[in-house]
C-alpha cells in the first residue's frame, strides 16, 4: 500500500533541537464578518480539516519547541476543536490589530527564541517555504514576500534604491505611486523574540484604522539598522480567506496539490479536477478512481481497486480486485478482495463483506456480514444481520431488525436461498441450505436444508369485475 506524498512536508530535521528554540505564533483572533457564519472564520474547513489545524501541522513539520495560538471570536469553540493537542492557548479579548495580537503572546516567550508568526486563516503556506525565513530571523528580521500581478489589498513592500527593504506600507495608508508596486507583504515573519518584544512596544496605532499593525516593526528595524531579509513564496502558499469565495478557491487549490501528489506516487485519477480528498487515503499498484469521487476520513484500497463515478466513501477498506460502481455511498464499509458493490449502493458503519460477496443496485446494509461468494444484487435491506458463504438473497428482501424499541439479529447460514420478496423478522435463523419461498414472512427459525414458505392460500374470484367511474 502506498501513501501519496503529503500536501504538507515531513517534520524538517533538526528543528527542534534548534538554537535558539523555534516559537510559533498563529494568529487567529479574527471573527470573520464576511464569513457570514457563526462559525469561527479559522474553523471553516479546507479538504476536510478546520483551516487553523492545517496551519497547526505546518508548525509541526516545522519542529516548534512551541506554538502560540492568540484566539479570541468562538474563543471556547476554537478550543474544544483542537482538544488534546499541544498548544499554548492565549486569549486576545480586543482585537486591536496584529502588532497586539502578537504582544498577548510575547510573555511566554523567552527573549532568546526565534518567533515565526503565521495566520489561522491562511492554510495553504508550506513548511519549506517558512524554512528559509525561520533560519534568517534567529538574527534577523525575516519577511515572506509575494509579487503578485494584481496586488489589491495587501501591503507593500518599500525598498530603498539598493533593494534593500525600508518599510511596509498598508494598502489604506499607500499612496496612488506606493499602490502600484506588486511586491506584497504576506504577513509571515521571524525574528529574535527580544528584539520583537522591544519593536513592540514602540508600535503605535496612528494610522486610518487606528491599528497597531505589525509591519510597523519592518521600519523600526531599520532605524536599529536590523539586517533584513526576504523570503520569495508563491502566490498559492499566501492565500488567505475572508469570505465563502476565497474559502471555494483554497479549496479547489488545496484538492489540485492533493491530485497532483496522488498522481506522482501512481494513483490513476480520471480526472484530477473533479476528486476531492477529505482525509487520508492509502492505496495499492494500479488502483484507480473515476470522476465526482469523495473520500473522507481514512480510505484504504487495495491493489487493482476500481471505483466508478460519484461514489462517496468514508472511513472505508476496500480489497484487492475489487470494484464499486458509480454512485455508491460506502462508509465504516469493509469490503474484501473480489467483491463488487453497486451501482447505487448504500453500505452503512459495520457491513463486512468477505471475498467475492456482491451487492447490487439499490440494496442497503448496515452492521452486516456477508460472507465469501454471498450476494445481494436487488432492492434489499440487510440490517443487523450475519450472512454465511454462498448465500443469495433476492431481489426486496429485507431483514425486519426493529421493533420499535430494540434492534435484534437475523443470522442466515451458509447456502441458504432467500426468496425474492422475503421478510425475515428479527431474532430470526435461516438454517444452513434453506429455501426461503418467495414472497414469504419468516417469524421463526427456518430449518436447514428445507423449505420454508409462508403464504396465503391463492383465490381468484369468478365473474368480479372492477369498479368504473361514474
């Protein structure tokens, strides 16, 4: 079984045992009005995961000896999220800009660290391209820049006439001739913790949004006559997201890298631009998937699998050889090497099927097995249920598992035939070769190796005819 290359890049060696020690900080303090949400603007998902938990796995790969989270709107929301991981929780009760934001986290830093500072809101930076600016800021300021063709909205970067950079100025507060420069401040930045905590505190708040912008250490640097480097990153990497139109696009890049990553560790996608991953998939040699396909949670797929168009399948293991057709719905299915399942296929949280089983068009499962060669191939419920070997259930059969208040099993043992039209009422066994008749209700044990037929006597009426309509 192969996994892809990962969208984010393995932990970079000798990171965390770095010195000075590496201390991120994400800032995610943000209520995102535009988001037009109740949901907290960072807990918004990309491929599946809240946008600050990708965020938070940059910072892993990175090796931080810790990691700052300054929150704020959703505060307890943010949290509960990421209950159980290792973080630095700080709360910002204002947000009254991010040169503030990060000031809330700088008491818990030591002076001799380096502070990399990151967005919640932006989960698409890659660790490689932080590395750079991570090794620069232990003795110097650090800047991620971007040269964008339309650079609306962002600050740019001012340098002076031997390109060396001499400040940032906000969009809000550039002139029309500052407006037209194209190199762009991504926000990302590392420098020595002592010698950010000290620009801090000389940031002041004089400008239109009456802010304390964080850029505004870039020009208190240069007044120490700080080195100051920048750090080239691709557009992609800096996207950030302050609406549903920008959440769509981040989403659609973040899937292009996943398909991209597939495709090079031999992955056979249809077509790359209708796949979504929304998880972990793990797959064996020449496994391939058809168009409008989701996986969520953890796929696995065997060697030579084949999974047609508009599937969905989460939490999943399908085996060797075996095939799902389009339009099926998998999830907490196992499936086992040979098996066929689908076309339009519902398999719920515990079906098991075991090699060659089949189940066909419009037949549902749930908390199931069925055994080795066992088929069900039409219009059929199997609920609570365990299935033999070579046992075929016709077309409208359906397990009878609820009562009301309880569930209760059906067992079917190996080569029995159930009848098309069958119901089986629950607790209920069907004897190993049975025959079940068709059309029949099955409320107590059907002996093996007999038939069991429950049906009301045939009668034709002489002479009825039927009503006509006045």
């Amino acid at each position: 079984m192969k996994r892809p290359p990962p969208t984010q890049p393995t932990p970079l060696k000798g990171q965390g045992g770095r010195n000075p020690p590496l201390h991120v900080v994400i800032l995610a303090a943000g209520q995102g009005t535009r988001m037009r949400s109740s949901l907290p603007k960072v807990l918004h998902a990309v491929g599946g995961k809240p946008m600050l938990g990708h965020v938070l796995d940059t910072a892993q790969a990175l090796e931080a000896a810790a990691v700052h989270v300054v929150h704020g709107h959703g505060a307890e929301q943010v949290r509960e999220c990421f209950e159980g991981r290792e973080l630095r929780w700080v709360l910002q009760a204002q947000q009254l800009g991010t040169a503030h934001a990060l000031q809330q986290a700088m008491p818990d830093i030591p002076d001799e660290a380096t502070v990399l500072v990151l967005y919640g809101d932006v989960p698409l930076v890659r660790a490689e391209i932080l590395q750079p600016a991570v090794a620069a800021g232990a003795r110097a300021l650090a800047l991620v820049t971007a040269v964008l063709a339309d650079p609306k909205g962002y600050g740019r970067i001012l340098r002076d006439r031997k390109g060396g950079v001499r400040g940032i100025v906000e969009e809000n507060d550039a002139s029309p001739a500052q407006k037209k420069l194209r190199e762009i401040n991504t926000g990302f930045l590392a420098a020595p913790a002592g010698r950010l905590r000290g620009w801090l505190q000389k940031v002041k708040n004089d400008n239109v949004k009456r802010e304390y912008y964080l850029t505004d250490v870039v020009a208190l640097a240069v007044k120490d006559r700080v080195r100051i480097v920048t750090v080239a990153a691709d557009e992609q990497d800096i996207l950030g997201v302050n609406d549903r139109a920008q959440l769509a696009q981040v989403e659609r890049l973040f899937q292009q890298r996943q398909a991209e990553c597939l495709l090079r560790a031999g992955l056979a996608l249809r077509d790359p631009a209708r796949f979504d991953l929304r998880g972990e998939l793990v797959f064996g040699r020449d496994a391939a998937i058809d168009v409008n396909v989701l996986l969520e949670g953890r796929v696995v797929l065997g060697e030579g699998v084949r999974i047609g168009a508009g599937c969905v399948l989460r939490d999943c293991e399908i085996g060797d050889g075996s095939e799902v057709l389009p339009y099926s719905v998998l999830q907490g299915a196992k499936i086992g090497a040979g098996c066929q399942v689908g076309p339009f296929a519902r398999l719920r949280p515990g079906t098991v099927l075991a090699e060659g089983a089949r189940v066909g068009n419009f037949v549902e499962t749930k908390n199931a097995r069925l055994g080795a060669g066992s088929k069900a191939n039409h219009l059929s419920y199997v609920g609570d249920a365990e299935v033999g070997r070579d046992v075929n259930i016709g077309a409208g059969t359906i397990t009878c598992n609820y009562d009301g208040a309880n569930k209760h099993k059906t067992v079917i043992e190996d080569g029995a035939f159930i009848g098309s039209n069958t119901a089986l009422v629950a607790p209920v066994t069907v004897g190993a070769d049975a025959t079940i008749g068709a059309g029949s209700t099955v409320t107590r044990n059907a002996p093996a190796g007999q038939l069991t037929v429950t049906r009301a006597k045939q009668v034709s009426i002489e002479g009825w005819r039927r009503p006509r309509k006045k």
